[in-house]
C-alpha cells in the first residue's frame, strides 16, 4: 500500500523528491532491489542536488552486492556534500563490507572529528577496530559512546558484543540485561542477549527472547534466524530446517537470503539430507555455499565435484575454512586413509566448525 501511495504522490507531485526516494526505500523493503536502484538513479538525475538520492542508491548498491559501485558513489557524494555525515559513514560502511578494513577506520577518525556528535560514526569506528582485532580500542570507544550518548543503545549491545568476542561472557550478559532493562523495545539486545546465552547452552532461556513468528523485517528476521541457530545447537535439526526454510522464504535482500541459506544447508548436512543440500547450493558461489557442497557431495561419494569445490577455496583466509578444507581433502578426495569419516568425534568437530561460521555469518548482519 505504501508503495501504491508513494507512486501515486509521484504523479500528483512530480518535483517532490521525497516521494521518489521513499518509493525507491519502500521497494527496497519489499526486496525489489533492483528497481529501486532504478528509481534511484532516476532520482538523482532528475535532483541531482538530493543528497538522500545519492546515499539510498548506495545503500542498496550494497544489499545487491555491488561494493564497488556504492563506494564510488559515497565518494562522489562526499565531494559533492562534504557536511553530511551520513555519506561519510556509509562509505566506511562499505570499505568494511570490501575488506577494506584499515581505511575504513581512517574514514571514521576523520568522521568523528568532522562530526562529533555522531554516535554512527562512534560505534562504526568501535565495530571497525573489532573487526581488525583491536578489541581492548573498541571497547574503549564503545564506553566513550555511552558516556556521551547514554540514550543510544547501539553503543550498549555494541560494547556487549566486544565482551563476547574478547572472551567475558558474564560481563556480556550483564551489559547486554542492563540494555534491556534501559530499552525494553530494544530488539537488538534481546537478540544480542539470546545469542550469548545460546552460545553458553541456556537453551530455554535464550528461546523465550527470541520471536516465537516468522518476520520480514530485518530485526525479526535476525531473531529468527538465532532461533534456528538454537534448535540446531541443540541437535534438532528438524525444528532448525523448518525455521531456516520459512525464515529463507521471507528474505528480501541477497544478503538475507545468502546467510538464511547457509544455515539450511548446514542443518541439512546435520540430519544427513545431503541431496537436498546440494539441490539448495546449486546456483550459489561463496565460499561458505562451497564448503558445504563439498561436504554434501563427499558423503554422496562424488570425489571429482568435492575436488573442484575445494579447489575454489585455497585461498581462503578463514581458519575454520582451511581447517574444514584439508579435512574433507583427506577424507572424502584421499579416500579417508585415517579412517575418520565413521568416528563421531570427527563428525561432531565438523558439524561444530559450520556452526561457528554460520555463527559468524548472522554476528555480522
């Protein structure tokens, strides 16, 4: 209906921009990215002084996967407005996306001392040095941000977040308790706080602060896809291929829909559906989409398909990947010479390692 409403306004109000943009928005939430990039770029032909123009088409530039175009046009923007901060950060944003990890702190440096009252840039900057390993900075910036933006609960789950990953669980917890009591609407910290205690085996717990229905909104499908991730810590692998199949059939967005795949093949290979996991990466190209086919086609016996997917991932810079790569190698390509393949401590490391990088994966959306 809002799409209705906006085209119509569009119309009636063809110099009104803001109509064009939030039609392109509104298209992008429906997960009709690409004409959205359409309206976008009709947009800003037709208000080239549109800033907000600009900045959309970026941004979902990115959720389609085209990087490199979106940082391009932050950059144009940037030129082109040098006071909104918002293409400062998005373009930061983006260079993280890329791996393009050091410059992406620089442009948050310069950010905040452009725009010291952006808590955006504060906590991009904090997720930035966590991501490059620099987690004791991180949390030092993550509490700078509370002290001075005390309402903002980005800077909160933000700050339990780096907890977690430096190892302090029970002070994760803590910040993450505080967060929900301070912001009780807050659905990132619900789901923050669910995905630490998942990781801690609080099963029941971490499901009765998880959406008990499927949502197409972006924080609902990220709840729903920890709820999945629960079932399938627990080994149930049936309840997690049913809630990864209806959260995979509400994705709007490639990068929704690429980690609600992984998930599902990964409790496919779980409960031992190894064609129907095959069947589901059929048309995809990742690295995670390639591990797995390897996995499934090895217990399916196909050497020759298991060696070309692992050749595709030589040179990839995640250790669980090698790890899992020189295991199925041996395994399934060098016909399991040590005899692994039937062991259950074998298995259960494999089924361990998916876990923790589809773990990864959902951490960072």
């Amino acid at each position: 209906e809002a799409i209705d409403i906006y085209r119509q306004s569009i119309q009636k109000f063809p110099q009104d921009v803001v109509a064009s943009c939030g039609l392109a928005e509104a298209l992008r939430e429906d997960g009709q990215t690409d004409e959205a990039i359409d309206i976008y770029r009709q947009s800003i032909q037709k208000f080239p002084q549109s800033v907000v123009a600009r900045n959309g088409l970026a941004e979902a530039l990115r959720e389609d996967g085209q990087t490199d175009e979106a940082i391009d046009i932050y950059r144009q923007s940037i030129q082109k407005f040098p006071q909104d901060v918002v293409a400062s950060c998005g373009l930061a944003e983006a260079l993280r996306e890329d791996g393009q990890t050091d410059e992406a702190i620089d442009i948050y440096r310069q950010s905040i001392q452009k725009f010291p009252q952006s808590v955006v840039a504060s906590c991009g900057l904090a997720e930035a040095l966590r991501e490059d390993g620099q987690t004791d900075a991180a949390i030092d910036i993550y509490r700078q941000s509370i002290q001075k933006f005390p309402q903002d609960v980005v800077a909160s789950c933000g700050l339990a977040e780096a907890f977690r990953e430096d190892g302090q669980t029970d002070e994760a917890i803590d910040i993450y308790r505080q967060s929900i009591q301070k912001f009780p609407q807050s659905v990132v910290a619900r789901n923050g706080l669910a995905g630490v205690l998942m990781q801690r085996d609080q099963f029941e717990e971490a499901l009765d602060l998880l959406p008990t229905r499927a949502s197409r909104q972006r924080h609902g499908l990220t709840g729903w896809h920890i709820r999945g991730m629960v079932y399938l810590r627990q080994g149930d692998t049936i309840a997690a291929v049913n809630t990864f199949r209806i959260g995979l059939g509400l994705c709007r967005t490639k990068k929704d829909t690429v980690y609600y795949r992984h998930a599902l093949a990964s409790s496919y290979l779980r409960g031992r559906q190894h064609r129907e996991a095959v069947e589901l990466l059929q048309d995809a190209s990742d690295e995670l989409s390639d591990l797995f086919r390897a996995h499934a086609l090895g217990e399916l016996n196909d050497r020759e398909l298991v060696r070309q997917a692992l050749d595709r991932l030589r040179n990839s810079r995640k250790p669980q990947v090698q790890k899992l790569r020189d295991e199925f190698h041996e395994v399934y390509v060098q016909n399991d010479p040590a005899g692994k393949r039937t062991l259950q401590e074998w298995q259960a490391e494999v089924f361990r390692l998916e876990w923790d990088l589809v773990r990864a994966v959902s951490l960072s959306l």
